[in-house]
C-alpha cells in the first residue's frame, strides 16, 4: 500500500477520488447538465436541431458560458451552427465535443455525463502522465498532483470546458517524447485539436530541437505533426464558414498587461487574477531563472506560456478568474517540468512561492462550483 502511495498511480488516485467526490456531490444536488450553463440565449434560437431545442437551459436570464457551446457541438455536431456565437471559434476545439459524443454513444441523455467523464479521466490521465515523467527525472511523483490541485483546471472540469482534456493530451506527450518523437506530436496535435494555447508547447519544442539542439529533421517533424492538423482544420473552417473565428478573448494584447491594465479601476476579480495568475506566473519564471542561471528547453516553455497566457492576454480574458485562471493552465504545466532541476538545486522551499499562490482562489472557487 504504501508503495502504491509513493508512486505516480497513487498521485493520480487520489486527485481523482477527489474529483469523483465532488462530482458525486454535486449531482446529488443538481442537475448534471448544469455544469455546461445552457442559455436560453442561445439554445432558445429554435434553429433546426430538434436535438439542442429538447435541451434544458439551465442559466436563467443570462448569456450562459462556454461549455454551453461544447454541448451543443457534441448534441448535434453539424446542426449546432446556428446556436454558436462564433462557429468558426467553436469548431476550432472540436475533439472534447465529439469524444463526449462518442463516449456517450450518440445517446443525448448520456452527454452531460460524458463531457463531466471525460473532465475527470482527464484529469487523472495528466496527473498520472506528469507525476510519471517527474519520477523518471528522479523526483518525488506527488508532484504531478499540482497540476490537478489547481484551480483552474477544476473550474475546466466544473464547468465542462476543454482545458482538462486539452493539457492532459499534452502532459502524455510530454511523457512520450523521449521515447517516441513522432508519438508525442500525434498527442501534441489532438491536444491543439481540443484547445488551441497547448499549441504552444509541440511549437517550442520545434524550435528548440532544430535551434538549440540542430535536431532540424525531429523539429520540422514536430512541427509539421504537431501543428499541421489545427492548421488544416482552421483552412477547412474558413473553406466552410468563411472565417478564421478570431474573437476579441483570443487577439493578444500588443502591451504586456495591458489587458489587465484596461480593467481599470479594479474590482475583487482583478485583483484575484493579479494574485493568483500574474504575480505566480512572473514568479515562477524568476524562481527557475535564479536557480539554475541556465537557458533550457523547461525555462523556455515557462517562458513563452507566461508570456503569452498571462502578460499578453487581452482585456475579455481577464473579465475574471475563470477566464484566465483556466487559460494560465499551460503556465502551471510548464513549471513543474522545471521542478527537478530546482530539487538538485536544493531549491525545494522556492518550488512553492508560486505553487501557494495558484492555490489561492480555491477559496472563493469551490464554494461557487458547489452550490451552483
């Protein structure tokens, strides 16, 4: 037994056992397909698909939220066009949706429960896959929990959005990269399939291979695997709905903070993003540069993720913490790979500066995904 707590599986069962634990909870009390927020907005468009009018709208008055539009897609893959804000944004991240759809077999009543399965799996899967890679770099696997301990991806899971299927597509690959190059760009491109911002660790990792390492033939075939298949699908939309679905929450911001900085003046929602995205996300970054004093591939990917999924996002992304708490995701998975090289640093205590600040929001969080 205490074998199986000191190892990654164990790391990985019990972040899981406590997602299954709120999960149960929450479907004790409420109804499971609340977690997507359907609006009436939306859903109440009437636009041919009997299958999304029989939906139950479950956000009042209001405009819903993102997994409302998840559910759509995995109800009714091609009808749900009409009930979209942006369909060419909605169909960029199409795997989440159609994996529910398939795990659901087809079955409307059963999709609720297949997008809330696939958020949990997904969870476990990239515990496991980060706490495996962390015991192989020769530190302790618990570790890996971080990552499923964060509160932005609970809020992925809680609210049924992509980002925890997404990051654990790239948690899987980053474990199969050693051994298999062109397996972790077929991960890291269902990854992009699911959610574009993972596309930022196969594209990093290019470069750096054909840069760094003069590994050109792994880097274009990293790039060309990893990449090509979002690009293709992106060119395949705007052949279909004559757009790219470029929205204002995914144009980056020319000025670092400036999204943050229109918030102007702020309120308790900006000031939690300051603490638990941006102060965390700046201070991992000089915690690992300060420590190793060394350029590697783990310090670029912090690098580039903080950049641009923290001081380049643009004003709508900073609206609130379960904008940007979420999207940061890449951020936290970025610095534990880095976590080893701290261990033989002996810089264990600064491991946790940034780790306590993302943990933070927990606090308004959890109250909120419990009795919503």
């Amino acid at each position: 037994m205490r074998r199986l707590l000191d190892s990654p599986l164990g790391a990985a069962l019990a972040v899981t056992l406590c997602y299954l634990l709120w999960a149960g909870w929450y479907v004790h009390h409420h109804p499971v397909r609340s977690l997507a927020y359907v609006s009436p907005y939306f859903q109440g468009r009437h636009a041919g698909s009997p299958a999304i009018d029989r939906i139950s709208p479950t956000a009042g008055g209001t405009v819903g939220y993102d997994g409302q539009f998840f559910d759509f897609i995995a109800t009714d893959p091609l009808g749900a066009r009409p009930y979209l804000d942006n369909p060419a944004y909605r169909y960029g991240r199409p795997l989440y949706p159609l994996a529910a759809r398939a795990v659901a077999l087809g079955n409307q009543s059963a999709i609720p429960w297949a997008l809330l399965l696939l958020g949990i799996v997904a969870i476990g899967a990239g515990t496991y896959a980060l706490a495996r890679l962390l015991a192989r770099l020769g530190s302790p696997p618990w570790y890996g929990a971080l990552v499923g301990a964060y509160p932005g991806l609970f809020l992925g899971v809680s609210h049924d959005l992509s980002e925890p299927l997404a990051y654990a597509f790239v948690a899987l690959a980053l474990l199969t990269r050693r051994r298999s190059l062109i397996g972790a760009a077929g991960l890291f491109a269902l990854a992009g399939l699911t959610r574009e911002t993972t596309l930022i660790f196969p594209v990093v990792i290019a470069l750096w291979l054909a840069i760094a390492e003069r590994r050109r033939r792994d880097g274009a075939a990293l790039a060309v695997i990893g990449v090509g298949p979002y690009v293709v699908l992106k060119l395949g939309l705007l052949a279909w709905l004559h757009s790219l679905g470029t929205p204002a929450q995914a144009r980056l911001e020319p000025v670092p903070l400036l999204g943050l900085l229109r918030q102007w003046p702020w309120n308790d929602y900006a000031v939690q993003q300051l603490l638990a995205v941006v102060v965390p996300g700046l201070l991992a970054v000089a915690v690992v540069w300060w420590s190793t004093r060394r350029l590697s591939l783990e310090l670029c990917l912090l690098a580039v993720n903080v950049i641009v999924l923290v001081l380049l996002l643009p004003k709508p992304t900073y609206v609130n913490y379960l904008a940007s708490g979420r999207v940061a995701t890449g951020v936290i998975v970025a610095f534990l790979l880095c976590i080893p090289a701290l261990i033989r640093e002996g810089r264990v205590a600064q491991v946790w500066l940034p780790v306590v600040l993302w943990l933070l929001p927990w606090y308004s969080v959890l109250p909120e995904a419990v009795r919503r």
